[in-house]
C-alpha cells in the first residue's frame, strides 16, 4: 500500500522532492527499477503533468521527483492528486506514494 504524502506546488518555480523508499525496515533497492509519477484532476482524468522521477539505480532506496518552472506554470491553481509508480527491476509495480498535489497560485510570472 502506497504511503501518503501531500504536496504543495508553488505555480512557475521549479518543484524537487527527494523520497526515502524503505521495503522490510531496509533502503529498498531501486537497481534497474523506472518510476512513473502524474498529476490529474482526479483519477482517470485528463493529465495534467508528468514529475521527472530518477531511480539513480541505486541500492539507497533514494529517489527523486521534479517539475520545471515552464511545467508548474501551466498548471492552473488547485487541488489535485498524484501518485508514483515503481516498477522494481523483475517487473513487480508498487504505487509507492500518493496523495493531494495543491498548486499555489503564483503572483510574479515572468
């Protein structure tokens, strides 16, 4: 079961989270693992973004996910829901995080 975590995305600046993935009260390997991480409206709705989400191959359990500027600035103000998707090097898929996505409405748009 995916853990819960919310997020809040200031609209135009560049977005960073960094997750620590534990599997049996150890780093889980992310060795040959891919991760796929999106935002929609709701579930089954139309995609809004899609994080950058880097694995680094490593037995850590660290990953991390990312959004540019250009990306968070499309994204209209609101309240949103993502998830991230692991699929671990034999193909095994966890849905390792999920929650809210709150984009903040931004006032300096360059």
């Amino acid at each position: 079961m995916a853990s819960t975590y919310d997020l809040t995305i200031d609209q135009g600046a560049t977005f960073a989270l960094g997750i620590q993935l534990n599997e049996n009260g150890s780093a889980m390997s992310l060795t040959g693992a891919s991760a796929l991480a999106q935002i929609r409206k709701d579930p089954g709705s139309a995609l809004l973004a899609t994080f950058s989400a880097v694995t680094n191959g490593t037995t850590a359990g660290y990953m991390s996910l990312g959004l540019t500027s250009s990306v968070t600035r499309s994204i209209t103000p609101g309240i949103f829901h993502y998830d991230v998707l692991l699929t671990k090097a034999a193909g095994t898929k966890i849905r390792v995080l999920s929650g809210k996505a709150t984009v903040s409405a931004a006032i300096s748009l360059p």
